[in-house]
C-alpha cells in the first residue's frame, strides 16, 4: 500500500516517540515505525536521571503529569572513594540547579499513552524497515506492519530515531559520514530490586574490585549497578554474589546496603561513538542512531530528547520552505554532543578500574576524585555537566511548544 506523511520516523524509543508529539504539537504529520512490540519497548530497562533542561521540555510539551507528581527531585550526588563517602551539592554549585530521577522506561510509557491518545500513527512491531531515496524531496519509507502488508510511504523528511544498530545511518551512502568511537574494557551489570534505596542521593563508588553506583526508581524500588568484564556471563552472578560484591564496593562504617528480590538483571556494554553529520539530505539522524555514551552520568536520554527537540523546529522550519535550519540541525546538535560524550568519558574512566592498569591510574583517579570534592571550581564543573545545559525550547508556527 502506498500512502503519504510528511516525516517517517523510525524508532519507538523517546526521541521517535517525543519527535512524533512536538510535531503534532506543530501540526506537521508523520508516521512511527517500531520493530519491536509496544511491551518490549514499555519494559526496555535504561537509566533514570533527567536533567533540568529535559524536564523543562517534557513540561513545555505537556508530558509531564506523572513525572512532576513521581519524579524524584536531587539536588546533589555522592562520590565514595578512599573509603570516605562525600556529597557533591549541586543547588549549591549551580544557583539552584537539579536532577530528576524518573525512569526512561515511564518516559516511554508516557510517551505511546499520549501518542495513541491523541491518535497519532504508530506501528510496533514491524519489519523490513528501509529508507530509500534520501537525497531528493520525496523520502520513501517501506516497511511491513504486523499483518504482514507490505507499506510504502512518500515522506518530505525521515528522522532516523532507531538506535546504534538501526537501519538509518547504515542507509547513508559510505564516505558521508566521519565517525569517531571508543569501546571501554568493561560493562555494567545492573539489577532492579524490590527494596527501598538505602540512599537519598545517587552513590558512585570507586573501589578497587571495580566501580559500583547506586541509584533508585521509586520510593520502594532500588536500581544498582556493578562493574564487570565486558564479556561477563550473567549466571555467573547469582543474586546472592551480586549482594556480596555490592556490599563490599558500598561499604562504609555505619551504613547498611539493604538487600530484596532482584527484579530484573541484565549486561550493559560501554562505548562512546559520535557520527557526523546528523543530517543525509532529507534523512536526519537523532539520539542513539548517531551517538552512544557510556551510561555513566545518564547522559544518552537527556541527548536525545535535546536532539528532537532541535529537530521538530528543523524539520518545521524545512516544511514551510526555510532549508537553512534543516542545514544548521547537525551543527546545532554536535556541541551539546561533544561535551555530553566528553563528560561521560571523563566520569567513566574516573572512576572505573581498566584492567591490567597500574597503580599510577589508580592514583590519577583518586587525585581527580579528591580536586572534585575540595575545589569548589572543580565540584562546579562536575555539578553544571551533570545537570545539564539549557535546552532551548522553541516556538511553534502553529501550536507548538
Ligand atoms: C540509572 O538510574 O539507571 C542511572 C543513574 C545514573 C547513571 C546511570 C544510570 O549515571
């Protein structure tokens, strides 16, 4: 069947599904394809930390309902190193800036129950996605649905929204794009569990078995994560020896780890990769499709929902004949990128143990922890990084946000 829309979006995860509302918001049509069940997409585990700018926007779009009544609100984060625990205060650092802690999963959620409420076009699970014909004004996205028919659809612009492995960036001819990227000697085995966090505020440990973080969902649900090789087996890692280690990496006098059922557990690889331009004639690149930092600091949310939100007034500006936008999007986007990609470098290999490394990296790492927490100018750079920078919240030629 063939049909028509003015922008394609592949990828269901946020920037897809937050692209297809700020466009709605602008009155511009698209259609979202997802290869995955609305389940899978619902129950796909990722990190949890906003940043003000991300709030801001989810708000100015009207998404934020849930989020301001569940949405945890930190106003700092703990660095534990040289067996001591100390508390990094981004309010103060900052002039009043924070973090919130809400899940990207209930992001999601929201995202698909506001989509189908307001009627908007979206396909799960469905297969052979191929973007065609990218360097002339009519895009083509093909696709078939769950049914198994077969779809054609005459887009003005695509936005490729489908991750690292997706089909998008593959599509653009070789030579367009320079890509840089960096795998770490190691990854994060994450549980959720069914126990309240035994912290008010994020923990990020540096120990000499290796990093550990704790972080939580709710009031009653804790989110942990350990470092391990990056070729780890998870059953190598009954709950019990996943407690043991977490214990051991969190311990300090006077504080108890409280351990419950392990919910949910599974492997994270680390990996920085950025690819530029953003932008192929009319297929644009957001999110994961064109970048991935490691997940220390939760950087790769907030990117993408920074990444659309440039995008939709790009893509807004191009519809109503005004291409010098849609030319300036990569640009636009690669600066907040940079810094974001650098940040979590920085953060990752602070405080993460490389294997085989020698006690010199180890003394670098604890010199760096102990400038943060005892030079007010180093605590800020960590604190504005962490909590993010504007991002800029457009108007609309029609109703926009
Ligand atoms: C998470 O809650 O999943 C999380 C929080 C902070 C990070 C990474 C992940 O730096």
């Amino acid at each position: 069947m063939r049909t028509r829309t003015q922008v394609g979006i592949v990828g269901g995860g946020p920037a897809g599904l937050l692209l297809s509302h700020l466009l709605a918001l602008r009155g511009i049509d698209s259609i979202l394809v997802e290869i995955r069940s609305r389940e899978y997409c619902e129950a796909r585990q990722r990190a949890g930390v906003l940043e003000d700018g991300s709030v801001a926007l989810l708000r100015a779009a009207g998404l934020a309902d849930r989020l301001d009544r569940q949405g945890l609100v930190h106003g700092g984060i703990y660095l534990q190193f040289d067996g001591q625990r100390r508390h990094v205060d981004f309010r103060d650092l900052t002039g009043g800036r924070t973090v919130t802690v809400y899940a990207q999963t209930e992001v999601v959620k929201d995202l698909i129950a506001r989509r189908l409420a307001d009627g908007g076009a979206l396909e799960f699970s469905v297969s052979d996605t191929k973007v065609t014909d990218l360097d002339t004004d009519r895009p083509l996205l093909r696709y078939t649905d769950a049914a198994g028919e077969r779809h054609e659809v005459v887009c003005d612009a695509i936005a490729g929204c489908d991750g690292f492995h997706g089909v998008c960036r593959p599509s653009i001819p070789p030579g367009v794009l320079s890509t840089w990227e960096r795998d770490y000697p190691y990854a994060w085995l994450g549980i959720l569990a069914d126990v309240p966090p035994s912290t008010d505020e994020l923990i990020y440990a540096h120990h000499e078995t290796g990093f550990a973080l704790h972080s939580l969902r709710t009031p009653a649900i804790s989110r942990l994560y350990l470092q391990v090789a990056p070729d780890e087996d998870i059953a190598a890692w009954p709950d019990e020896r996943i407690w043991a280690e977490l214990a051991r990496r969190f311990e300090l006098p006077g504080w108890t780890l409280q351990q419950g059922p392990i919910l949910d557990k599974g492997i994270t690889p680390m990996r920085s990769f950025v690819s530029a331009p953003m932008r192929y004639g009319r297929l644009f690149l957001a999110g994961d499709a064109a970048h991935i930092v490691p997940p220390t600091g939760a950087k790769g949310l907030n990117l993408a929902l920074a990444d659309v939100a440039a995008l939709a007034a790009a893509l807004d500006a191009l519809l109503h004949g005004d291409e010098q936008a849609a030319a300036d999007y990569s640009a636009s986007c690669l600066d907040r990128v940079w810094r974001s990609t650098h940040f979590s470098w920085w953060l990752t290999t602070t405080l993460h143990r490389t294997p085989g490394a020698d006690e010199m990296e180890t003394q670098l790492q604890l010199s760096q922890l102990r400038y943060v927490v005892s030079s007010r100018a180093a605590a800020t750079s960590l604190a504005e990084n962490y909590t993010g920078f504007p991002v800029q919240l457009t108007e609309g030629r029609g109703r926009g946000c």
